[in-house]
C-alpha cells in the first residue's frame, strides 16, 4: 500500500480497541519468566556449547603473536576461533570496526578470540589463558585535543553537514542580545539489561541465530555479507529483546562470534558479552562539544542561531548528528549549522536512543534559557514568540502538525510555572535550594517501509506475522491492537507472532519509527485480509464493516469466521511512502518541566517533580506510550546528572565499564513523573495518524534539569553531567 496522499477515515478511527491503555499482551509471560531470551534458548538446542570473547586489551596496534596452546589444553574446550583461522570475513556496511579483529586492532576490547567449551567456567577459564603480545601504536582519545582536525561529516540519516540560510554572520553581529556559548556533553553507554547474545545452530551450509536485535533484516544481511553466506541460508531470530536503545539495532561480535564459535565446534554455541564487554566492544553515544550562537532582538524575536557540533568516530564512522534540530525548531531568519568529525581511536561511537537530539536539545535547550535570561524574557514564552509553522530552512515546507506552543502553554499551567522566580537562587526550603527548569522536546517522525502477513484461521483466531521487533517497547500489544481494530475481533483472538526472518520484513524498532510504520504495515496487510474475506462471503468491500466478529455489508451480517470455513485466508502487504515527508516536515514536539532541590550545603541534586506535554500523533496505546515517556525521563535524569564514560587517556577505553561505576538513575532518584499527551492525530504520518514517542521523551529532558539546577542556584553549569563538584564551590551558601 503507498500511502501518499493524507489519510481519511479508515476503520482504526473507531479507536475501540487502538488508543485504549490496553495492557501488554506479554507482559504477563514477562513477569512470570516463561518467555525465553536470546542466551535462553534450550529448548531449541539443549546441548548447546558456551563461548566466551576475548577483547583485545590496547586501542591501537597489532598482534604480534597469540599463543592459544595452554588454551586449547584446558578442560572442556572444544575450539577457539581467531582471525588466523576463521576463514574469510567480510566487513558489512553498517559495523565501523571488523567484529573480529587481528592482527589489525582497531579499538580496545576488539574482539580477537573466542573460546568454545563444554561450561561457561571452562571457557572463561581457558579463554584467561590466552597469551597475546601487541605492538601498540599511538591512539587519538581526546575529542579537544583532535577538534582542530575535525572535518565536516555527512550522515545519513542526519543530511548534509552544513546548513546556511540568509547572513549567519551579520545578523549575529548586528544583534542587540547576544549569546555565545559552547557546552560538552560526555560518551555515554545504552547499559541495556539484557546483555548482547546470541546462540548459533548451523544445519549443514544454513545458519540460524537466536539473538537480541532491534532490526531482524539488517542483522541478517550484514551475517550473511561477513560469512560470505547467501541470505537465504541465514535465518536470524529475536522475539524478545531485555533493552535497546540503538545498541543492538547493528549486528555485534556476539552474533558473528556465536556462528564461527559453532562452526568450528559443530555443536550449537551461545555467548552472551560480559558486562564490561559490552560498553568497549559494542558501542556508545559519542561526547560532544557545541557551540551555539544566538542573536535576539529586544523583542525576544530570534534574528540569527548557530549550532556547530564536533564529536569524534574511529576511521569510516559516523558523527553524532547534534545540530539538527536547530535546523527546524525556532524561527529566525538567519542560520547555520554544521556537523563536524574528528578521528578517534576509541570504540565505536553510533546510534543511542536519539542520537543526534538526545545530546543536541541537552544544549541548544540550556542556550535558549540563558537567552531567555539575557533578554529579561520567561522561557516559556520565549519558546512561543520563536515557534514557526514552517521549516525554517525551506519556508515552502510546512510541518504536518507542530503543537510546540499548545505543549509548553499547557505543561506550564499544569506545572505551577508561575510560582517559579525569574530570579535565581531565591527560593529556600530548609537545606534546599528549590528550582525549577523547562526545555522543549523535539524529535523527528521517520517513515519507512513496513510489511506484515496476516492470516484468518478457525475459529477467527487471526495471527500477525512481521519481523518487526518488541525492544520493551509494546510492539506486541500495538499490533494486536491494529489487527484487532481492522478484523473486527477482540484482542484475545489475536496472536502476534515478532522478531523472524521468515517473517516479512517490517521497520523494525530504532528512531522512534517502530510504532507508527510496524502498525501501518500490518494496516496495509489487514486491508489486503479484508478484501479477501469480502471476496470469500460475496459481499461488497466497498461498504464492509468488521466488527464484533461480524461482517455487515449491504443489509447483512455474516460471522467473519464463516470466509475460513475451507481454510485461512492470508493479507500480506508492506506500507510504503510517497513524497509526503518532502512536502512536509514531520516532527514531534513536548514540554519538559523539572523542579529539583540542591542540598544548600552538599550540592547533592534531587529531582523532586517532572513533567511532560508530548504531541506525538495519534497514541495508539496511552498505557505503554506513557510508560515509553517515563523511561525516556528517566534516561534524561541520567544523561543530565550522572552518566558519563570516563576515557582512560594513556590506553584509550572506558574505564567505568560496569554498573558498580557507570551510573544511572535508580527509583529513590526519580520522584513521581507526570505525562500529556495532547490530542495529536496527524494523517499526514500514515494511515494510523501516529508518530513516534520513545524517543520525544528523552529529548530536552536533561535541559531542563540543568536548567532548573540554574535557577535553583544561580550556578550555570555547561558541561554535563550535572554533578554536584561542579557546583559545590560555588554554592550561595558557601560564600555568603
Ligand atoms: Mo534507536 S538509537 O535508533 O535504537
């Protein structure tokens, strides 16, 4: 189905069963245990053998020699694989490094070995044995030190590396208000509960891989490249998956190493990375520095907004995309921004939750409150005077929908904004200095293919097949829901069936696209399912109305499991896109409120209230839409006062690389969270009216933290994480 022109009424606007908080269809095998995950799999293979990685332990440099004698003698060891043995690896488009390394190393923690053996103790005890001498070569791990080499960096999914549009550099020196600010956000890890794993099972020259993945066709293509295997041969599995976050949307060592592990042993073989692994070997979201510049007239009207960004990437890899919201947020006349990249031979920096946004609203958001501030102006209405309906780089272009102003206007009134004093450092409750902080939240709506199969079976039992994936996310219960509301049946004879390559291919989950495009395609294939249960009980299409398990048509009402008397009947399509996302821009918007308290004496932060307004399209589920936003403001709590990965200088890897170190926001951190969603249908999107949420919910979160620590303390911190010995000099308490 090419959706490319903008959606009438169609059977989802019932919202009888779409748009209810209808409870996760899985979640109760969820809490119970009983669903197995990637490393989990006995039931398919019982016998399977365990493998255990070797990372490569300098940054850059080569093996000079590895001794795996004393390895292949110890107890239970059935192989070891190196890149001298492996045969020939091919390198797919979508890893930056190999995911086996050697002799060449490319980033500490490489993977350069893996041990095959009877127990998980055996292969962790022999893999210890492995001798390897390096000659190790200087490596590039600080992004100040390599900013002066940086070179502008395309992206693909970010456009181009530079925008300009009028005169940046005139309007800025003309402006009457100005500001010039650059701020750093830290490498950050996706520290997802379920570590990466995989199991292995080869019959003959075809692969199967049980593993956790948010995107089954990639995963498959890019195995099949590096094993120099036809795709057909490779069959990749992943029904359920323990946390994302855009870690797990590229194949990773475990997958490539869990198939020649089995390979060389002839016996199934699962791995799952140790911890500590994972934030080396795998990847993270990449530090940046960002400056941004804004000019204002008196008025608060924005004249002039620069944003430049620079992070770093080993050879061949990507930038974090930081700027790109400011290419569409705010009105203004004159603009420019660019995306720079410098070389670093650190891991491997890609996709975390938002890349591009994620750490660009945690700056431009902290910008527009210090120019709010500069211009004796509130934030909140600083946000509206600057709104625009249109992309501000192409006017021509209008956002489908953008309700901006209607998300801070109403967090506002509900938030007690109000009672906040322009002024900071003037409210005092006890010890605590009592802040509070706003930012918008913006991230785009992508749109991409998505196909489903959908089958009526006796006795109206209908069962969705895609290769889409459920990260955590709801996609099981959304689907449900989508195929429930097309078919006329009630969720409890709907089975959703995820995460197969045998399945059609859908968008998979990553971007915040999974939701509106994974819906839309089983959409597409319930429409395709309609006409052929219509064309089998003989009645007109064109008028046909699924419900209750009823078919009505022209005067009458037949049961729809009558069209399956003589056995199922299939719809199997893919929604795909014309032009609408060219000829209009598709974003989602939000308002995120924080009130913190800053112990006078300590500076230890506590986020004492939050809030989100969210437009988001049509929200096809409030219940796990909002448990999508809650996580996402958690994350942002995280991102702004805690997380950061600490590079070790001299070897060139993240020496926090476990939970004792790298830390993250636990419950007694979060305070009761608060989540709107406004009535946001938008038919520009996709049949189903939705766009994505999970990631809208972090964007701008960790903004307004800093900002509401700012005006709890008067303290304007622009390097995150927020921590409280950037504040403790400079408490108003310790100087006066
Ligand atoms: Mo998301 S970082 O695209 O899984």
């Amino acid at each position: 189905m090419k959706f490319d022109t903008p959606a009438t009424t169609n059977p989802i606007d019932r919202l009888q069963i779409v748009g209810q908080p209808h409870d996760r269809i899985d979640g109760r095998y969820k809490v119970t245990g009983t669903v197995s995950y990637a490393y989990e799999h006995h039931e398919v293979a019982p016998n399977a053998a365990y493998g255990y990685p070797v990372g490569a332990t300098i940054a850059k440099g080569h093996i000079r020699a590895m001794r795996t004698e004393a390895a292949r003698r110890a107890p239970g060891v059935l192989a070891i694989v190196t890149a001298e043995n492996a045969g020939k690896l091919e390198k797919a488009g979508r890893n930056t490094a190999k995911l086996l390394g050697g002799p060449e190393i490319d980033h500490y923690h490489q993977a350069i070995a893996v041990v095959v053996a009877e127990s998980f103790e055996q292969a962790r005890a022999a893999a210890a044995l492995i001798e390897v001498e390096y000659a190790e070569a200087p490596g590039r791990f600080s992004l100040a030190a390599e900013k002066g080499a940086a070179k502008p960096a395309d992206s693909d999914v970010g456009g181009p590396a530079e925008t300009a549009v009028g005169d940046f550099a005139g309007a800025f020196a003309r402006a009457p208000v100005r500001l010039d600010e650059t701020y750093t956000t830290p490498d950050e890890s996706h520290v997802a509960m379920e570590p990466h794993a995989s199991m292995a099972v080869w019959e003959g020259e075809s692969l199967t891989l049980w593993t956790s993945n948010q995107m089954i066709n990639w995963g498959r293509m890019d195995l099949a490249k590096t094993l120099g295997l036809p795709e057909e041969r490779v069959r990749v599995i992943s029904p359920f998956i323990g946390g994302g976050f855009g870690s797990k949307l590229f194949l990773r060592s475990d997958a490539l190493l869990a198939a020649l592990g089995a390979r060389a042993a002839g016996r199934p073989v699962k791995i799952a990375l140790p911890r500590p692994l994972a934030v080396n070997n795998t990847t993270h979201r990449p530090a940046t520095i960002q400056r941004v510049r804004i000019g204002a007239e008196q008025d608060g009207r924005i004249t002039a907004i620069g944003h430049e960004s620079w992070s770093g990437d080993l050879p061949d890899g990507g930038p974090e995309t930081a700027v790109n919201q400011t290419r569409l947020l705010y009105a203004g006349a004159h603009r420019m921004t660019a995306t720079r990249l410098a070389t670093l031979d650190l891991p491997e920096g890609n996709a975390m939750r938002a890349p591009g946004e994620a750490p660009g609203m945690m700056v431009l958001e902290i910008a527009m409150d210090e120019m709010a501030e500069k211009l004796g102006i509130d934030p909140v209405q600083f946000r509206v005077l600057n709104d625009t309906q249109q992309d501000p780089e192409n006017p021509s272009r209008p956002f489908s929908r953008r309700q901006l102003v209607a998300c801070c206007r109403m967090g506002a009134e509900r938030f007690g904004w109000e009672r906040r004093s322009a002024r900071p450092g003037q409210r005092r409750e006890g010890n605590w200095l009592v802040g509070l902080g706003m930012a918008a939240g913006f991230r785009n709506n992508l749109l991409t293919p998505s196909g489903a199969r959908v089958r009526l079976e006796e006795p109206g039992i209908v069962i969705v097949e895609t290769d889409m994936t459920d990260i955590g996310t709801g996609s099981y219960t959304i689907l449900a829901q989508t195929a429930a509301e097309m078919m006329g049946v009630p969720m409890e004879q709907v089975r959703v069936r995820l995460g197969d390559s045998a399945f059609p291919v859908s968008a998979g989950s990553g971007g915040q696209w999974g939701a509106n495009n994974a819906t839309s395609g089983v959409y597409a294939a319930c429409v395709k399912l309609r006409e052929a249960v219509t064309r089998k009980l003989g009645v007109n299409a064109a008028d046909a109305v699924f419900e209750h398990g009823e078919v009505r048509s022209g005067g009458r009402s037949l049961p729809l499991r009558q069209a399956v008397a003589e056995g199922p009947l299939t719809g199997e399509d893919k929604i795909e896109y014309g032009d609408l996302a060219k000829t209009h821009q598709q974003s989602t918007f939000a308002a995120h409120f924080v009130e913190v308290g800053v112990d006078a004496a300590t500076a230890e932060i506590r986020v004492r209230r939050m809030l989100a307004v969210c437009a988001a399209g049509r929200i096809l589920n409030p219940k796990t839409a909002r448990s999508q936003v809650i996580g996402a403001m958690t994350m942002g709590v995280g991102a702004a006062l805690m997380e950061e990965l600490a590079v070790d200088p001299r070897r060139g890897f993240f020496v926090n690389h476990d939970l004792a170190l790298y830390e993250v926001p636990v419950h007694a951190d979060i305070p009761h969270q608060e989540v709107v969603f406004l009535e946001d249908d938008d038919p520009i999107s996709s049949p189903m009216k939705a766009k994505g949420v999970g990631e809208l919910g972090l964007c701008g979160v960790g903004a307004a933290v800093a900002n509401a620590v700012y005006n709890a303390t008067g303290i304007r911190v622009r390097d995150y994480p927020v921590t409280l010995d950037k504040l403790l000099t400079r408490l108003p308490a310790a100087t006066g």
